[in-house]
C-alpha cells in the first residue's frame, strides 16, 4: 500500500474511536432523522459518507460482517428512493444503519471511548 492509502486508513481510525467517533456517528445519525424527516437526498449522502469511518472499522471482508461494509451503500440507495419520492423504500434501507450505529455509538461509550 501507498503513502496515500494509510493515511486514509489511519484516518478513519482516528475517526471511528473515542471522542472524534462518538462526534462524527452522532452527526451521520443527526444527518439521517434529518434527511427522513425533511426528505432531502443530499443530507442522506452526507450521512452515508459520514457513516464510512464506523462501518470499515467494525465491518469485514469476509463473513456475516460483510454486510456493515456495505450499510453506506443503503444509504445511498435511501437517497436514491428520496429523490424519486418512494419514501416507503426511502425509510426501510436505512433503518438497520441507524440501529447499528446505535449500537456502535453505545459500544462507544460503554467502553469508556475506547473503540471497537
């Protein structure tokens, strides 16, 4: 790997621990009820790209864990169905995001803000 790529990966360590993953999960969950509640596309793409650091930090290559590698993609689909104004779409895809991050954000704390 490059110079480039581990500063990006550092950087969504840095990201998704501590008091800097408590701040940047709480904004991607803020962002979400947001864009739900005011059906606005772009605020649920900014949620998605705010949920990167949480979602590579907890989730796998490989496995069931897969799938929370993939929670930013159903975020961008909630944003698809937003704009085409399918809110029944638009508030299912992101409903298992908003729980897990629930749960990270509680592990967060829990842990004393230690991470995952």
């Amino acid at each position: 790997r490059g110079e480039k790529m581990d500063l990006i990966l550092n950087t969504i360590g840095y990201l998704s621990r501590g008091v800097p993953g408590v701040f940047v999960t709480g904004i991607c969950v803020l962002m979400m009820i947001l864009a739900l509640i005011r059906k606005e596309p772009s605020l649920m793409m900014f949620a998605a790209f705010m949920a990167i650091p949480a979602t590579y930090v907890f989730g796998s290559w490989e496995g069931i864990l897969l799938v929370v590698r993939l929670f930013p993609l159903f975020l961008l689909a909630s944003a698809f169905f937003i704009s085409k104004d399918e809110m029944v779409f638009g508030w299912i895809f992101p409903m298992p995001v908003l729980f897990f991050l629930g749960y990270y954000l509680l592990n967060l704390v829990a842990t004393n803000f230690a991470g995952v």
